[in-house]
C-alpha cells in the first residue's frame, strides 16, 4: 500500500513539473543547447614574441585628456558571409575609404592572398614553394625580425615576384601613438631594415598589428604614402599550438569565398602551409584568378616597379 501511495505521489509529482515549465527550465540549465558560431570570430593574434614589452614601446604613451574622435581605437573585424556574399564594411569604419585604406576589392572574381609574418618556422618557406608552382603571387606583411633573422627568404619572396609590405618594425599597438613623429619612425623603421638588408624599397602598404587602428593613424599613414590594407576574410589560424584540422578550415574558407576577397593567413600555420595547393586548385574550379595590390589599389607600390 505505501509503494502505491509513493508511486501515485510520483506521477502527481511529475504531472505539476510537466504543468508548470519546471522540466524545461532544468533541462536548459543541465543540457545547454550548443552556441552556435559566432557572425564575427575572433581572429586577432596575441602579441607574440616579437612585440615589444608594454614597458618598452614608445606606443605605450597616455593619451592626453583631449582625446578627439579621430584618436578613438578600433579593432578591425569582418562578418564571416557563406554562399559567396560579400561582407559589408563596419558601419563605424566606413571613414577608411577616405583615407587610402581597402579591405575588399570590386565584385569580380579576384583572390588577394596577404600573409602576416613575423618569423620563420618552416611553413613560410613552404607557402612560397606553392606559390612558386603555382605561379600565383601573394603580399607578405614582414616585420623586422624576419628581414633580418631570414633575409634570403625575404629576398625570395621579392625575387618571385611577390609584394613585401610594412607590418611595422616591433609589432606596436601603432593607436597608442600619440604624435606623427611617433607614429612614422616605426614604419621608417621598417623600412630602414629593409633597406639594409633586402636593398630596395619596402612595398608601400601597411597592415595595423593586430588590426588596430583608429581614424588619426590612417591620415598619418596616408599622409606618408600608405595604403592601410585590411582583409574581408581572416580565420583563427595563427595560434600554432592549436590548430584547425585541414579539412574543417578548408570547408571554413572555402564556404566564406567572395568577389574581390582580400584573405589574411598566417603563413606559419601548419594547417595553411598544408591546405594552400588544395584552396589554390579550388578556387580556381569555382572561376577566381589571383590579384595584387597594386591591382586591388590602382597604385604602383610594390617592391619590383
């Protein structure tokens, strides 16, 4: 009789859990429905090795109490957009295309591959050797520690065709700086470097470290003969101790593929320096060819003019 009674008392138990929405509120606090990905991933890489120490960077300066608009930091950032659709500038950001600066190209079937590289660890050398044969040329954003620490691979990168471009001499957050004297010997810095080493004239295209920026340094830049250059594609792929596998990065960057892509990749991946002959052929099958800057900006700013 008491093992009847339990049990009704159960089922009546059950019956107001049911009634009242209680079941669904546990279920939602000990099942969580999985998060779905995010429209704008996170791409940015930490501040590595070669970045200066906050104690030590000239980019480390205070703002003055009369900061303006034009001083105000951004991090650079484009929605990831499936079935070939173009992503839309930040509506925040619109003010860059007064100012020299790109992130995509026209709506045309055009590839501008860039790279970021600051160091060598095998797979640099390995994305040359694909571009090499498969005569497709690529924008590499070097800081000073690769020209001098890789010269001969720098000077590959020149001999075959591709363009070298300033990405800053230490990797500074370039929105701290507080003056335009501060803001050019760090790119004059660069280019001092590359000038010595290399021979030549750096590329005259600048990429922000870390994608930071605000509205002053894109004058600045402009204003000593820069295009800031962005991208309107980027992956999580510079984290070398955590890599995406190939086959769900390839899905990632070909799924997000669009007319006029400026796509940043860092070159010491493992994964890319893997995946790159099989994006190049894939692309190629859905009708891209593959552009410069100079092409993207109607400049001449490249290395072999």
């Amino acid at each position: 009789m008491k093992l009847i009674r339990k049990a009704a008392a159960l089922v009546l138990l059950a019956g107001i859990i049911t009634s009242t929405g209680f079941a669904d509120k546990l279920k939602e606090i000990f099942s969580p429905e999985q998060e779905t990905e995010p429209e704008c991933e996170d791409i940015t890489p930490k501040r590595g090795k070669y970045a200066p120490r906050e104690t030590e960077s000239e980019a480390q300066s205070t703002f003055s109490d009369t900061v303006t608009v034009m001083n105000e930091s951004s991090g650079w950032y484009c929605q990831h957009m499936k079935d070939g659709t173009r992503p839309p500038i930040p509506s925040e950001m619109s003010y860059i295309t007064e100012h020299g600066g790109y992130y995509i190209g026209e709506d045309e079937k055009v590839i501008y591959l860039t790279f970021d590289a600051g160091y060598e660890n095998g797979n640099v050398e390995k994305i040359l050797d694909t571009l090499k044969q498969e005569n497709v040329p690529g924008a590499f954003f070097i800081l000073d520690n690769l020209a001098k620490t890789n010269t001969d691979l720098v000077k590959r990168m020149v001999d075959e065709g591709h363009t070298v471009c300033n990405h800053t001499a230490k990797h500074k957050d370039m929105t701290k700086m507080t003056s335009k004297e501060g803001f050019a010997a760090e790119l004059r810095a660069m280019e001092d470097v590359y000038r010595d080493k290399i021979g030549g004239e750096i590329a005259r295209y600048y990429r922000p470290p870390e994608g930071k920026f605000n509205e002053q340094n894109l004058t600045w830049a402009d204003e000593l003969g820069y295009k800031t250059i962005f991208w309107s594609f980027a992956y999580a792929d510079w984290d070398n101790a955590n890599q995406m596998s190939r086959e769900k990065a390839i899905e990632k960057i070909i799924t997000n593929t669009h007319n006029g892509e400026v796509i940043l990749l860092h070159p010491t991946s493992k994964t890319n320096a893997e995946i790159l002959p099989e994006l190049i052929a894939k692309w190629r099958e859905m009708g891209f060819t593959f552009g410069t800057l100079d092409e993207l900006t109607g400049q001449k700013g490249g290395n072999n003019e």
